[in-house]
C-alpha cells in the first residue's frame, strides 16, 4: 500500500442536508447550509490554494491564499470565511488572484529557510506545495532585513521538535491545540512581525503542553515534525489499524518506510476519533521494538532455574503434556487460564475455547474481573446488556455531563477532547470524585458541581440524587410508564427518608444543596449523560452502583437517545471485547449463561466438545484455590497479575504454589517470576484481527509487520490445544470472527470483509441492524423493560482506623498505562519516572513529612515506599498514588475486598497509614525470594 | 484456608452477598442469594461453603446460611 493521504477539504464540514447550490468555476454543486466556499469548492473538486486552513479546524482567514472572486460582490473574500449562498457564482482562478496569491507567497518564503531539499517536511509540505500551486516563481525581498531566520529550534519535547525558523504564524497549531484538543497550552506571541507560536512562554516540556500531537498534525511545514521523521524520513507507505491502549479505541495510519514504522498518525475516517490522538497512540509505540522483547519460547522445571529458549514446537508440547499431566493427578478442574484485554478479539475467543474445550472446564476469566466487571453484571441486570449504551459522537448532544469516578483527561484523552469541546459550548458538569481532576476546572471549563464524596460512598450519593428526583417530582412519568418495571418498589425504597442528601451528609461528606442542585440539573438541564470510570466499580459496591447509576437514568428519561446515556469508560483496548468474547467463567461468547442448554447445546455442535454447565473459577477464587491445592496449573495471556491484581503477598503466593505458570506476553514481567513457560506473544503491530472498544466499535487490528516471533498468537493456543488432544485449526484470523459470528447473534453480521467495506460497526451488527448500532435502547430495553433495582447503601468493611488512618485511592496518569510494561519502555517515562503519593499538606505536616520526602505506605496487608507530593487535589484524610511502576508495588497494600456481585477488587479504598521512611521500610515488595535477577522489568 | 478476616474465602463471599439482601424478606433473600451462588461458583467453591454451613454455622449471616442450605436442594 502507499502513503495514505486524506483529503482537506479545508473548512469542517456542517450538519444537515445538502439544500444550497452553488456554481464553482461553472461546476454546481449542493452543500449544507454554513459551508464555507472553500469546501464547496473542495467537494466539487476544486482545491483552492490555502495554508491557515483545514479541515478539523474552524476557518481563520489570515493567511490570505484563498481569496477567491464572487459575482455580485466587491473585493476578493477569503474562501474559508465565507459561508456559501444560494445560487452563488464563484470563481477561483483569475489574473487578479493569481498576482495576489504569489504576492502572500513572495511574502511568505521571503522569510523562510530555502532548504527545502534538505528539509525533513519535503515532500510533504504545504508551503512547498502552494508555492507550486501559486506559480511562484522569484521572490524579490532578500534576506538582509529582518528576518526569523535564527529562531532556535526547541527540542525538549522527546517526540517532536519545534523549528521556530520555520513557522509562518498560520496558528494552525495554537487552534488545534485549543479546538481539538483542548488544553490551550500554546498561544501567539507578539503582535505583528514580532508574532511567535509560544508554549505559554516556557519550552514545550516545561509547559502545559500534553503532546497529543494535534499541532503536529496541523503544522503546515516543518516547524513542528516527528524527531523520528527527522531521523528516518517521510515515510512510504500506510497501513490503518488501531491504538493499543485505552478503551476509546483510535484509529491511526501506521506509516512505514520500509519495514521500519516511522509513525502513528490518528486517522480522520476514525469513528472512534476522527483525526485525533493522545501522547501514548501517537508517540508511544516504541516497546513494539524495544530490546527487552522477548522473542523465543522458554521453559524451565522451576521457578528458581534458568531458563531455556526452546523451539515452538518443544514449547507447545511441553505446555500441553503438562497440563495434561496435572489434570491427570488433580482432576479436570486444577487448571484453567486467563484471557488478556490487550490481545484482540480473535485471541480472546481461541483462549476460551482452548479452556472449555481442550481444558474441559470453565475456568476462564479476563482482567476485566478488576476493572469493570461490576459494569458487566449491573448494565445486564438493568438494561439487560453489559455494556454502555452511547457512541462517542452522543456527547456532542449532551445538555449535563457527569462524570463520576474516572479522570477522563487522563484515562480517555481522546474522549475528553471531544467532552471538553461539548462544555465550552455551554454544557453543564457534574464531577463525582473524591479527588478533584483536571475536568473540575480547566481552561474554558468549570464544573457546575464537584461532589467530592469520601472514597466508599458512591451509592450513597446516586441514591441521594435519585431520592430527590423522586421527591421533587422531577421523574419522567411517561419514560417510566412505558419503558420500566418495578418502579414503585424503588420509589418507596428510594424515598425513605435514611436516603435523602442531608441524612448522608456527614457519611458522604457532600454538602445535601449541593448535592439536589447537581440532581436538579441532571434531571432537568436537557440530555443528561453519565460517563464513568472504575472510581465507580471498583468498590465493594461498584455493581451496586452501576444499577444506582441505571435507575437514575431510567428514571429520568435519560436512556434510548442521542445525547444521554449510561457509558462505562473502558479501561484497555479490548476490555469491552475480550467480556463479549466468552471470557468470563459464567458466560460463553454474547454473554449467555453457560448453564443455558439450548446456548450451549449450539457450541458443543459447532465445536464437537461437551461442555459443562456449571461455572468455573473467576481470577480471585483461582488464587484461593492455589493456595488450597486444588488448582494447580495457569495460562495467562498478557497480563500481570503479579503487578497489577490486590494483595500482592496473596497472589505471589497463589502463583508460587501453582505446578504451572505459562505466560504469553511480549516481556518477562512480574508474573513471568513465577512462570515455568514462556510462550512470547505479538506486538499490536504484528496482530491481524479486531478489538471493541468502550462504545462497542469493532474496529480492524492490520498487521504492520510479520510477527517477530514467527506465530500469531491465536496459532500457538490452537496447536496448545491440538497437541491436549482437542482439534483447533484456523488458517486466518477472519475464519475465527467468522465462527464468532456464526455462534454469536450480536455479532452475526460481523466479518472481516464488512469491517474493511465500513471502517468499523458498533454491536449489535446482524440482521436487525446491518450496519451496527450506535445507541442501544431506543425502542426498548435489550431485556423488554428497564428494571429498577434496589441500591441499599452497605459502607465498606474498609475502615480507617487509628492504626490505619488515612483512606488510599489509586488511579493513572496521562503518559503512564497501568502497569507500565508498555509506557514505561518509551519516552513517556519524561513525564512520570516513578509513582508517588500525593498527600493533603495537612495530612503531611502532622506526620512531619516534607514534600518530596521518602515515605512508607502502609495498609494492613503490606507496605511499600514512594515519594511524597504534597497536594490538595483531595480531601484531608485521603491519599492517591498511581501503579505503574513494578518498583513502587502499589498493589501490596490493597486488600483481599471486593464488589459482593462480581468479585471485583476494592482498589479505590485502602486505610493506610503514611510516615517518614526512617527507619527503611518493612515493603515486601514482590517478596524478594522471587525476584529473580535474571529477569529485567 | 483463612483471609484476613479469619473466615474462609466462600464464608467471607457469602456474607457480603447477604448484606446487599438485607432489603429483601428472609426468605426472598435466601432465594435470591442462592440464586447469585449458583449462577457465578464454581461448583467446589459451593461445596467449600455447604462444609462451612455444616461445621460453622454461626460464621454465616443467617440470610447466607439459609441460602446454603438452599442449594443443597
């Protein structure tokens, strides 16, 4: 394939049917009404010179290359300015613009580098284009007057350099910066000839710069460009595949030169988002490559030996002879294995089938057991599906946002922008956090409410809200009548008295106006949207919560259209996809009960296997069931649960009494300490496939390069099976979605030759809905009627004490990506080196702790020690950290709790107590006996 | 096996299912937990709690307890 280039239309394009005609150059053409002539003209196929403007940017008419002449009218308007009219003549070419065009250009290049064949943009440069296109042909200003000549270059940002001597002051970088993205993190300058781009006066580095790189992608010239363009070269060709990381799922052009990738740049037709990126889809790709890859199989009879690099096929054998050797000694329930929301939907189905198939038992979970498996179990329980109801688009409809227990700017930067977009447009905000995030007031933006509850108390605070929308008579009646059940016994459980906002005041710490005014403007502001994170579900409440959130939507009227929504913001690439693939021990693929007969019934006949009706182990029942003896043997693709699961101690321990610990990742991470296999797995780069994304977008994984183990995943777990004895064979991945397809009716319309004809398709995608189904319930529940259920509020065993005051809650920043395998192997590390606890000053003073202390961490399963920051982002009594770093181990001191539903652990509320590390700490940190010093990581 | 909490891993689930039941009349929520237990357990982890019932009654909140005894049914 050669270089992808999209076309810029140069103006965004507007809503509504194409009503007003004009004639360009003699061509007529029909556009919405508002289009700006430039893209009138564009779509009629006719490119009128430019440089300020383009197409994901609204029109700024000043860089004066696009003035055109209109019939009827004087003087020679600027095309991207001006909206078009009914009837209305244009004309692009002419003597006239033609002298002005090359007199901006003469302008232009007078004082700009003429190095064009040395230049890192050549070749792909707007400035070197239009001067072609103008017909520039002398520039009679030399360089001997004033000039920018001599601007320095600012390098300080790790993934692009700012060439001040090349700007030409187009702002294209300081809009996208503010309209895209919004931070407003750069500005111009100066007035005049003295106007400069400047990241707020600072370098780029130091300033509030987040390197999303919009400016980059905006950037005419080569002022701001990729330092791996620098070093490389333009690249030749593109592949279009999908980011790895958060759940938003974003589409990116892989561009390539040769077989090396040069860079990831977010792709416009990208439904998830449209031309835009965050610092990690963008920049961060370089572990794909990074040296510490492993890239042979491995194996050794114990955790303490060396290993030995094998040959796949001594790999396969010895994995399968000896799970099957411990089946034979332990029973068929001893083994069983976990499936990775990192790998793609194909992997994911291959695995679980492996497990109930070949391993013929249920014990099957995913890592979405930590994170949002409360979402799975309350969504379904309510709505009667497990999974958020919205596309992201929706947002650009919402009248009230609120956002509750997530950090969206950092967790979801692609999303945020597009949220950040709909509040400066007049959007109201609602943050329901402990901590206050960037989101409660950032440039432009300002909550109308932050409810900074105490960690713990969320169901409290939904079932307050809920109690005075009922009480203040703001219920949508009609929504309720047609749409829901079992609404009166809710509303008389909602409107006792114990639920209203002033008798859980002290409890929550929210003031009780504050929080009916939030309520109020929820329930009456307009298309109210609930977006959350797992502040919300990992509680010992979080399914609780999930369901209080469900019946405040449905009682509302706040379901079943564009703008409102319940919408659980995904945590990885393809957590969404990896519970829709069948990875939990309950629920075969499409989320149906393993002990339905007739589900399971089509699965033994299309897989030629009994399966068992019963549900097998999730994540922390595996753990207890190692350490009881009775489960002796894990596969585990791509994740590392020795780092990121709770109680550290518990689960090294788990993993050390287990026979056989076989790991498929592309690292020796945490979990590989304990493993007897190594089996190394692919890169997104190298995968061939599909990940589903937060808004249920089924979204194409194209291999960029060959994998650089010699197989792709889902083959080694085929021939893991076959070598069992079970037979499993695909010669493509598309035969795998196929048979997903053909067992699953939300993904029967679904295959690879769709997704490649469409781009991508939100599930549902069968008959009823061809295409795919961006909202869900809209002309009724998934179950037939919304079910209210009630949300008693049950504290947490959680408690601080006096020997553990404080309460921790854990979350992740914008450059770092949970455990850090993939983050911590890239330049990202600039930004966040290591975790620290950030702590009220308060809290530190009476504890003697100065900011930037050492300080011990300690909860009553562990302790470790990190950094001190002092903040006041909480409130006193709380502390926060981060777990990204593996030397930090954030994870030894959070608890055996977990949500009562799902099992999922309780991360968000520790009590801890935090003091001078003096003496040195007691952190067991990755118990030392198994830290092996073989192992990098 | 123990937690922390000095209650085998099934009693400590079982409990804190039966507190989010504590709403419900006894006997709904008996019903209702054994329903949640049947639906997510692993079939040794119900077994593990059925011993539990039998030798440790007292462990069990009295909604679980009378769940347990509903799944031997």
């Amino acid at each position: 394939m050669s270089l992808l280039k999209e076309p810029d239309l140069g103006t965004p394009a507007k809503p509504g049917p194409a009503t007003v005609t004009v004639e360009v150059d003699g061509h007529p053409v029909a556009v919405p009404e508002g289009t700006s002539v430039m893209r009138a003209a564009a779509l009629s196929g006719i490119d009128i010179p430019k440089l300020c403007a383009t197409d994901s940017l609204e029109a700024f008419g000043s860089c004066r290359l696009c003035l055109v002449e209109i019939d009827g009218r004087r003087g020679t308007p600027a095309s991207c300015t001006t909206p078009v009219t009914q009837g209305m003549k244009v004309t692009t070419q002419s003597p006239k613009l033609e002298k002005l065009r090359q007199g901006v250009m003469e302008l232009y290049i007078s004082d700009h580098p003429l190095d064009c064949l040395t230049c890192s943009a050549n070749g792909d440069c707007e400035l070197q284009d239009m001067s072609g296109v103008v017909g520039l042909r002398q520039v009679r200003y030399g360089y001997d007057g004033e000039n920018h000549l001599d601007e320095k270059t600012d390098s300080s940002n790790p993934y692009f350099d700012f060439e001040a001597s090349k700007c030409i002051a187009c702002s294209r970088c300081v809009r996208a910066c503010g309209e895209v993205q919004g931070t407003f993190a750069l500005t111009i300058e100066g007035r005049g000839f003295g106007s400069k781009v400047s990241a707020g006066g600072t370098d780029f580095m130091s300033s509030e710069c987040v390197s999303c790189g919009a400016c980059v992608q905006a950037c005419p010239t080569a002022t701001l460009q990729e330092k791996s363009v620098v070093q490389l070269g333009m690249p030749t060709r593109s592949v279009v595949t999908t980011c790895a990381y958060c759940g938003v799922g974003c589409s990116f052009k892989a561009e390539l030169r040769g077989a090396e990738l040069v860079r990831m740049v977010p792709y416009k037709d990208g439904g998830a988002n449209e031309g835009h990126s965050c610092v990690k889809g963008r920049f961060a790709f370089g572990y794909a490559t990074h040296p510490d890859r492993v890239l042979t199989p491995m194996v050794r009879e114990s955790i303490t030996d060396e290993w030995r690099p094998v040959d796949w096929e001594t790999a396969i054998s010895y994995t399968a002879s000896k799970l099957k050797d411990i089946q034979t000694r332990h029973g068929v329930g001893a083994i069983g294995g976990i499936t990775s929301s990192r790998t793609t939907n194909e992997e994911v189905y291959v695995v679980q089938k492996m497990i109930r198939a070949a391993f013929g038992n249920n014990n099957v979970d995913t890592c979405a057991r930590v994170c949002h498996s409360p979402t799975g179990y309350g969504l379904k329980q309510t709505f009667g599906t497990s999974a958020g109801t919205q596309d992201f688009r929706s947002v650009a409809k919402s009248d009230v946002i609120m956002v509750i227990g997530a950090n969206p700017t950092d967790g979801h930067p692609v999303f945020a922008s597009r949220m950040k977009r709909r509040l400066r447009e007049g959007a109201k905000l609602i943050v329901v956090d402990p901590r206050r995030i960037d989101l409660v007031r950032s440039p432009h933006i300002e909550a109308a409410h932050h409810l900074q509850l105490a960690p713990g108390t969320n169901v409290a605070v939904v079932n307050a809200m809920a109690h005075v929308v009922l009480t203040e008579g703001l219920v949508d009646r009609s929504f309720v009548d047609e749409r829901c059940e079992d609404f009166d016994a809710w509303a008389e459980f909602i409107a006792r008295p114990e639920n209203s906002p002033e008798a859980v005041e002290e409890l929550t710490g929210v003031p009780a106006e504050e929080l009916r005014a939030a309520a109020r403007l929820y329930a009456t502001g307009g298309n109210g949207a609930i977006y959350y994170g797992l502040g919300v579900t990992e509680h010992s409440q979080g399914s609780t919560m999930v369901m209080g959130m469900a019946n405040l939507a449905m009682a509302t009227g706040n379901i079943g259209r564009d703008g409102v929504g319940v919408n659980p913001l995904r945590g990885q690439n393809n957590v969404q996809g990896s519970c829709d693939m069948g990875s939990f021990p309950h629920e075969l693929p499409g989320y149906r009960h393993v002990s339905d007969d007739v589900v399971r019934g089509v699965f033994e006949n299309m897989w030629g296997s009994t399966l068992l009706p019963e549900p097998g182990l999730r994540i922390p029942n595996m753990f207890d069931a190692a350490i009881e003896g009775t489960f002796r043997a894990i596969f585990v693709q791509g994740e590392d649960i020795a780092q990121s699961d709770p109680n550290t101690k518990h689960v090294h321990a788990a993993l050390a009494a287990m026979e056989l610990v076989v790991v498929q990742d592309l690292f020796l991470n945490e979990t590989a300490k304990f493993a007897h296999v190594f089996l190394p797995g692919t890169s997104f780069l190298e995968k061939d496939g599909t990940f589903t994304n937060a808004e249920r977008r089924i979204n194409r994984v194209r291999p960029v390069m060959a994998p650089k183990t010699g197989k792709h995943e889902w083959e080694i777990v085929a021939e893991i099976a076959q070598a069992m004895g079970y037979p499993m064979r695909y010669d493509q991945p598309s035969q795998i979605m196929d048979e997903i397809a053909a067992l699953t009716p939300t993904f029967a319309g679904v295959s690879f030759d769709k997704l490649d004809k469409l781009g991508s398709v939100q599930w549902p995608c069968n008959d009823n809905a061809p295409e795919g189904t961006p909202i869900m319930h809209m002309d009724g529940f998934v179950r037939g009627k919304g079910r209210f259920v009630q949300t008693p509020f049950v504290p947490t065993r959680e408690r601080s004490t006096r020997k553990f005051p404080l309460i921790l809650t854990t979350g992740r920043i914008l450059s770092q990506y949970n455990v850090g395998a993939q983050t911590r192997r890239t330049g990202n590390v600039a930004w966040h080196p290591e975790d620290v606890l950030e702590i009220h000053p308060h809290d530190a003073e009476v504890r003697g702790i100065n900011d930037g202390d050492e300080v011990t961490l300690a909860s009553r399963v562990g302790a470790t020690s990190l950094r001190a920051v002092f903040s006041d982002r909480m409130p006193v009594g709380v502390v926060y950290t981060t777990f990204h770093h593996p030397v930090t181990g954030a994870n030894v001191v959070t608890t055996e709790n977990s949500d009562w539903a799902t099992n999922c652990p309780e991360y968000k509320v520790t009590a801890v107590q935090v003091g001078l590390k003096n003496p040195p700490a007691t952190a067991d940190v990755a118990s030392s006996e198994h830290r092996l010093p073989a192992m990098a990581d | 096996m123990t937690t922390h909490t000095g209650m085998s891993p099934q009693v400590r689930l079982a409990n804190e299912i039966a507190v989010h039941f504590h709403h419900q009349p006894p006997e709904q929520a008996a019903t209702a937990i054994a329903e949640h237990i049947r639906a997510f357990w692993d079939p040794r982890m119900r077994t593990e709690l059925l011993q539990r019932a039998e030798s440790e009654p007292d462990a069990l909140d009295p909604r679980a307890l009378a769940a347990a005894r509903l799944l031997t049914g």
